[in-house]
C-alpha cells in the first residue's frame, strides 16, 4: 500500500457569503484571531506528517500564495525593530513547502482536484478544504485520522461529523453500513443537501477527505454540477471566538 506524502486544498472559490470582505481578499485569509484560516489548515497538514502541500487558487487569490511566501523587507524591518519573535514566525511560515495552480474555471471541488492531478503522481493524497477548521484538542489531527483509516483499509476515506436533524439540509449527507470498528461506515451513497425526509442519516462530510489515484477515472467522466460554498459568518465568528478563548493571553 502507497504511503501518503501529499494534501491538496482546494481554495479557489469566490466566497460570496463574505462579501464585499471577500470581494478583494480570499476567504481563506480570514484571520481566526490574528492568524489566516488558511494557516491552520497548513498546520494540520504538517502536524499529520505530509510535507508537499499544493493548493489550488483562483482569481484575487494572490495573497494566499504571497502569505507562504518569504517576505525580505519585512524580516530586515523585524530584525532591525528587534522584534525577533514576530520575525521568527514569518520565517517559519516561508519555510513551509507549498505549491500553488490555478483553477481556470469555477467548475466545483472535483474539477479543482484534477487540477491536482500531475501533483499528486499517481498517489494517494490528502485533501482539506481551505475554509473548514477542526479542532481536536490534544488528539490527533483530523487529516491523520483519516490517513490511519486509509492505510486500514486501502480505500477512499471521507471524513464526517454528525449534524442535527435540522440542518442535514446544509451538506452532503452519508448513507453508509456498519463496519467492524464503531467509528467507521462503509459509505453506500451521498445525498448533496437533502431535506430532512430525504437525508439518509446525521452524518454529514466534514471537508476531509483520503483519495486514491483511481477517483481520478471517476472524476475524469464526472460532468460539473453544481458549485456549493460552505463558508458563512456564524460558523466563522464562532471559530474566532472558541480560538481565542484557547488563548490564555486572551
């Protein structure tokens, strides 16, 4: 079974529900008290042991990429104001390895990771969306648990969260059999948004995901639906908070 050295974030969408804050600046650089939601995602990644990160930009994008990029002027400017603590986490953020592509078109989240297709080589990969935080405390990152599920398994592996009753109507829901580990389903079907009548169970994609070289057959034949933005303001004004409760200086 092939080891997983790559993740992929797809961060290429227009963020409406942000807007006009995200008319000019990605939503993914959205500070979660005084760091970019992007940045945590990178973290994650990291934190589960993958090096190679590529995410998949669009238009007005640019200050993603010019985030994990090294900043000169501004390291000097630091060392000579003896800030030393700030420069050493600018120089951190530039030492992180992180490519970038373009999605030319707004197609949805399958067409931007066959964007990522000469990437990832033919191996299985990680994949986070750039504007879904998850917190574990002092447990394993999100991402690493769903690679543990890979490497027990060999397949594709979605992560999930349960969601109340009321608001399945929010995501893409899982219909999926028991297996043998209590924290694991076989997935039978996705239902994208289903009413309350309609939706299959509780368990709803986080935004994580385990792929394997073979989607990318299933992905090639797969036309482009529907493009759903996940982000809005409540969720996000609740990370701000909850991160900065978190923060004993705060």
């Amino acid at each position: 079974m092939q080891k997983i050295h790559k993740a992929v974030i797809p961060a290429a969408g227009f963020g409406t529900r942000f807007l006009l804050e995200t008319k000019a600046m990605p939503k993914e650089m959205l500070p979660i008290v005084d760091k970019p939601t992007i940045q945590y995602i990178v973290e994650e990644i990291l934190a589960s042991g993958i090096e190679e990160i590529l995410i998949i930009s669009g238009h007005a994008k640019r200050a993603i990429e010019d985030h994990f990029d090294s900043s000169p002027e501004l390291e000097q400017h630091l060392m000579e104001s003896g800030k030393l603590k700030e420069l050493e986490e600018i120089r951190k953020i530039s030492d992180i390895k992180v490519h970038c592509v373009r999605q030319p078109y707004m197609r949805g989240l399958g067409d931007a990771i066959l964007c990522a297709r000469e990437f990832v080589d033919g191996e299985p990969f990680g994949v986070i969306l750039g504007d879904d935080i998850v917190y574990t405390g002092n447990g394993e990152p999100a991402l690493k648990q769903l690679m543990d599920r890979y490497y027990e398994t060999g397949s594709t592996v979605v992560g999930c969260q349960v969601v109340p009753e009321e608001k399945v109507s929010a995501y893409g829901i899982i219909q999926g059999e028991r297996t043998e580990n209590p924290n694991l389903l076989k997935v039978v079907d996705m239902i994208e948004k289903p009413s309350i009548k309609e939706a299959p169970s509780r368990f709803a994609a986080l935004g994580r995901y385990v792929i394997t070289p073979e989607d990318y057959d299933i992905l090639k034949q797969t036309k482009p639906g529907k493009r759903y933005d996940t982000g809005n303001k409540l969720g996000y004004l609740k990370a701000v908070v909850e991160f900065a409760l978190r923060r004993e200086d705060l």
